[in-house]
C-alpha cells in the first residue's frame, strides 16, 4: 500500500524533475496542494541535499532514493505523464474542435471557418513538436526502465498530428472548390463526423486512462464508418454517371469530393491505431507490423 505523503512525495520530485518550478508555491499549484505541505515533504531531502535550494535535483542523489519510488507508484503517477499527458489531452481536445470546424465549413459552405480550421492546424503541429520535445527531454534526463514506454507518446502526438491533416483535406475542399456538396452527400458526412467524433473520445480514453476495454466499440464504429463510406462513394458513383465527360470541373469536384470521404475513413483508421498503441502502453499488447491496408 503506498502511503499519500509518498506519494506526493514522488509528483513533488517529478514536478521539480521537468517543469521547472521557481517556487514551492509553483509547485503546490502544479499538484493542487498547500505551499505548507510541499515544505514539510521537501524538508528532509533539501538538509540531505537532494534538492537544492533553486529547486534543482541531485541526479545521482535521486537515483538513490528511485528504488523507494519505483515499485510503489504506478507509471501514471510519473511527471511525464503528469505534463505529456495534459498535453496530449489538450493536443485531443483541439483536434477535436479543428475537426468540428472543418466539418462545419463544409456543412455550410463557410470559407471563413474553413480558414480558421486551416490556421488552426498550425497550433496542432505546435503541440506535437512540444510533446515530441517533451519525451526527449524525459528519456535524455532519466533513461530507467519505467520510462521504457515514454516513447509510445510521441505515436499518440503523431496520429493526432494525421488527424489534424485530414482535418485541413476536408476544411481546402471549401476554400477550393467552385461546387457545394448536395444534401445527399451532406447526409453520410455528418454522420461519418458523428463516428469520427466518438472514435477520437473512445480511443483518447484508451490511451490515456487505459481503458483497453473500449477497443471494441471503437472497431465496432470503424464498421460502421466502412459501411457509410461505401453508400457515400456510390451515391458519388451514381453523380458521375449523369455528368458529361466534358465538364471537367464538375469531374474534379467528385474527385476532391471523394477526398473528403476518405478522410472521414483515415481519421477512423487512425483511432483505431490509437487504441492499438494503447493497448501496447498499458498492457504490454503487442501491435501488428502488417499495415493496415494489406489486412483482412
């Protein structure tokens, strides 16, 4: 049983580890406790030298004290979760809103919100160069063990980062093209959106809360994104038919309007290669090398 002063102990030592604190004060808002408590535990290892009074670590003191720490506490009670996972929730939370604005800018055929998706994929590669940043920092300081898996968040930074380029494949189809796609097409798009959507949140969930368990819903919505994928490129098929060969815009905008469609499938891929990786992190599940397009 780990005792919560140890506990504390060790996300007080991992705050001062990566983030950098100024004062215990920035540590106790870091970790939602009091300033009083953060000096009662700090205490002992500041007259030890552990800790150095500008809130630097001993490294090799640390390594000392690691062993007391590291079969009590689970890995999800490390900083670097602490701070990567905050990013990759917040990395989640913003591609899931670049997506809601790219879908309705196609749903309305807004230019401006198709811009403002556009732009907002630039904060999305942003956070994925913080996050990718971030690990390296971690693995560099502290290359024990535990931090083995501290790799697999720069996979999870990546797919979201593939998800926000889809995102801007449906947002360039407003700003690019002359035609808007009809209510037919209108219909499956919102519901592929509808799928993406609760795939991103299950899949996140997954990862970030080890939630293997959700891996079956979110196969289950992959199906049903198939199925709604198929019906979309048929009613597109059947548009063609009744479009002359010579009107080659017309052409190019069931083309780019194609695009659109299996961006919707890609972003379900996607979480599906999430809740894989997921699975990795956090029950040592090991992944497929095959691609996922050469599976049955």
């Amino acid at each position: 049983m780990v005792s919560k002063s140890n506990r504390t102990l060790k996300d007080i030592l991992d705050v001062i580890l990566y983030m950098n604190p100024s004062t215990q004060q920035e540590i106790a808002d870091k970790l939602g406790i009091s300033r009083r408590y953060v000096t009662k535990l700090m205490q002992p290892l500041i007259q030890e030298g552990i800790v150095k009074r500008s809130y630097m670590i001993d490294l090799d003191s640390y390594e000392q004290i690691a062993d007391r720490f590291e079969n009590n506490i689970e890995s999800s009670h490390h900083s670097e979760n602490l701070l990567i996972t905050s990013m990759l929730k917040s990395m989640r939370d913003h591609v899931k809103e670049e997506l809601r604005i790219s879908v309705e800018s196609l749903l309305e055929n807004d230019y401006s919100k198709a811009d403002e998706a556009l732009k907002m994929d630039f904060t999305t590669n942003t956070i994925f160069e913080k996050v990718k940043t971030s690990v390296e920092t971690v693995v560099s300081i502290n290359q024990q063990s535990h931090f083995s898996k501290t790799v697999l968040y720069n996979e999870i930074a990546y797919d979201l980062e593939r998800i926000g380029d889809y995102c801007g494949h449906i947002a360039k189809f407003v700003v690019n093209d002359v035609y808007e796609a009809d209510d037919d097409l209108l219909y499956y798009i919102k519901k592929m959106y509808k799928l993406n959507e609760k795939m991103i949140n299950y899949s996140m969930e997954a990862f970030l809360k080890g939630k293997i368990e959700l891996k079956d819903d979110v196969m289950d919505l992959e199906e049903k994104m198939h199925e709604l994928q198929k019906n979309s490129l048929g009613e597109i098929a059947t548009q063609m038919v009744e479009t002359s060969f010579d009107d080659k815009e017309r052409s190019n905008y069931y083309i780019y309007i194609s695009r659109v469609v299996k961006a919707f499938e890609r972003i379900g891929d996607i979480c599906v290669e999430i809740v894989d990786t997921a699975g990795e992190f956090h029950k040592n599940i090991p992944r497929t090398i095959t691609p996922r397009t050469f599976r049955e």
